[in-house]
C-alpha cells in the first residue's frame, strides 16, 4: 500500500485545528511530513501548534483565524493556498449541543447546523471541484459520529447533522472513486477530547458503559480508512460491535430508545 505522502501529496488542510481530533491530526500528520494549514477560530492556540510542529518535524505550517460559520470562509481558504498544491482536506470542525429539544434555543441548532454541515458541505464542494478542475488525486475525509447512525434523544440535531455528513461522504466515495479521489467517513464513538469531557451540556464520561476512546487512536484509524478508500469508517473496536448490534438485531426504535435512556441519564442526572 502507498504511504499518505504519494497519495494525497505534500499539502493538508485540516478544519477545527485547534484542540481534541484536529489537533491530533495535524500531529499525526506532519510526523507523516505534511506541510499544513491549519483553520479554527482560536488564533493564540494555533500559533503556538504551528510553531511545536515546525520545530519538532520541520514541516511548513500555514495557519489562519477563520469561522466556518461565516459567509465568506471560502474566499479566505481560497486566498491562502492559491500557491499551494494542497490535495488532502480533514474536514473535522464541528459542535456538539445536547439537551432537551425544546429547551435549547433556535440560534444554537442554527449555529450547529452552519457548522457541521453547511461548513462540511461547503468546502467538501469546493475542495472536490478544485481536485477535478486541475486534473489532481487527493484525500477528503470528513467527520461524523456513531451518533449519525440512528436517532439520539437528547442530541437529536447533532446526531442528525451527522447522518448528513454519513450519507453525503458515503455519496461522495463512490462519485470520485474513478477519478483517484479519497473520500472517507470517520465515525468514532465518545472520544477524550475537550468537547466530551467539558462539555456543560451533560456527563457523558459518567454513564459511558466504557471509557472514551484516545484520541490518537482515532486519528490513526482515520488516516488508515482513507488511505483503503474505506466509504466509512468507525472507530474502536466497541464501538464497531455495538453499532452492528444496533442495526442488526435491533428495531430503530428500540436502538433509539437504548440511546434515549443513556443520555437521558447524562442530561438530567449530571
Ligand atoms: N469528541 C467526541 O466524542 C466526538 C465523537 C464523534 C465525533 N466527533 C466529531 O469530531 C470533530 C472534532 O471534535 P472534537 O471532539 O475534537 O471537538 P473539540 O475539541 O471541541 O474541537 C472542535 C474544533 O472545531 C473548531 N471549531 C468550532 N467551531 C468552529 C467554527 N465556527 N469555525 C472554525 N472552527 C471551529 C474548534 O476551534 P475554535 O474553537 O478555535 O474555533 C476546535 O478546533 C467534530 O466534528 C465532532 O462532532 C467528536
């Protein structure tokens, strides 16, 4: 098998490359030699990654402050790797909100929605069209959750943004697979990142029946997924049987219900 470097080239883009996954992605892959550029809207902690990748592996690193919620995100993106052949994109930036649907207020699901799927849909359409147009082979791997898999009471509109991203990248590796185009699904289950550990929405790491998985685990497993072309992929080897589980023996509505009474217990009982 080829390494990620003669697939997908010497450039990466990756979203949300401030803290948890992003992060550990932008480690992983400049150990792999990638050059970077790094997104997310936290400028200090990606000034001080950019610099602890560029002295630990010699890598050139381009980072810049940006909102994926905003409306001209792309153009910004755009002005920033015009010089670059940047062929591999780890689309990773998301937000998770749970709590009772009707509490939480309409300008948080607008915010989300934004965020994990227009965000994702929009550059996901501007990098493939830019890999097309100039003739080029290259990775897209974008990042869902074991929660696109069925209903989640209680995350209800994150675990649907989710099944967006699921079916559209599942989509998308079979329209690019003729053209020498990766596209890859990551799926973990709960990962140790800030998102999950301080979220204030809920404890999560309370009523997990076990332990979230590292975070270097999962990136591992994603830059493998992607280099198989895998259409999806989820991580961690619990996570894989209960999702079979769920979907093979059970009703939807009995595996929602299994989600309902666990987050109904991180939501209410924190
Ligand atoms: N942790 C889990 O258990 C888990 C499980 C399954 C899937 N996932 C998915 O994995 C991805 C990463 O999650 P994580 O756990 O690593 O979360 P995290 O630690 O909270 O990181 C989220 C990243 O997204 C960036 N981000 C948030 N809003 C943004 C915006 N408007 N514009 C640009 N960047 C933005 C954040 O940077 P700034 O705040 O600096 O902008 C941060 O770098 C998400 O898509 C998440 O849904 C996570």
């Amino acid at each position: 098998m080829k390494t990620l470097k003669e697939k997908f080239g010497s450039w990466a883009i990756v979203t949300g490359a401030s803290s948890g996954i992003g992060e550990e992605f932008s480690k992983q892959l400049a150990q792999n030699g990638f050059n970077l550029v790094l997104l997310a809207r936290r400028e200090e902690l990606l000034r001080k990654l950019a610099q602890s990748l560029k002295d630990k592996y010699n890598v050139e690193i381009k980072y810049a402050c940006v909102d994926l919620t905003s409306k001209n995100f792309l153009i910004q993106i755009e002005e920033m790797t015009k010089d670059i052949d940047v062929r591999f994109l780890i689309s990773n930036a998301g937000a998770l909100r749970m709590g009772a649907f009707h509490r939480i207020p309409m300008a948080d699901f607008e915010r989300t929605i934004n965020l994990n799927v227009m965000a994702q849909m929009k550059i996901s359409h501007w990098f493939t069209s830019y890999l097309v147009k100039g003739d080029k082979k290259g990775g897209l791997l974008l990042l869902s959750s074991t929660e696109a898999y069925q209903g989640i009471p209680y995350s209800a509109d994150y675990a649907a943004t989710k099944a967006y991203i699921l079916n559209l990248g599942e989509a998308l590796n079979f329209e690019f697979r003729d053209k020498g185009i990766h596209v890859c699904v990551l799926a973990p289950g709960p990962v140790d990142t800030p998102s999950l550990t301080e979220n204030p929405d809920a404890d999560v790491v309370k009523y997990l029946p076990m332990k979230p998985q590292a975070v270097d685990l999962v990136v591992k497993e994603g830059l493998l997924a992607i280099l198989k072309n895998k259409p999806s992929h989820i991580t961690g080897r619990m996570n894989r049987i209960s999702t079979f589980i769920m979907k093979t023996f059970m009703s939807r509505k009995k595996a929602t219900a299994l989600w309902g009474k666990s987050m109904y217990k991180m939501v209410y009982l924190k």
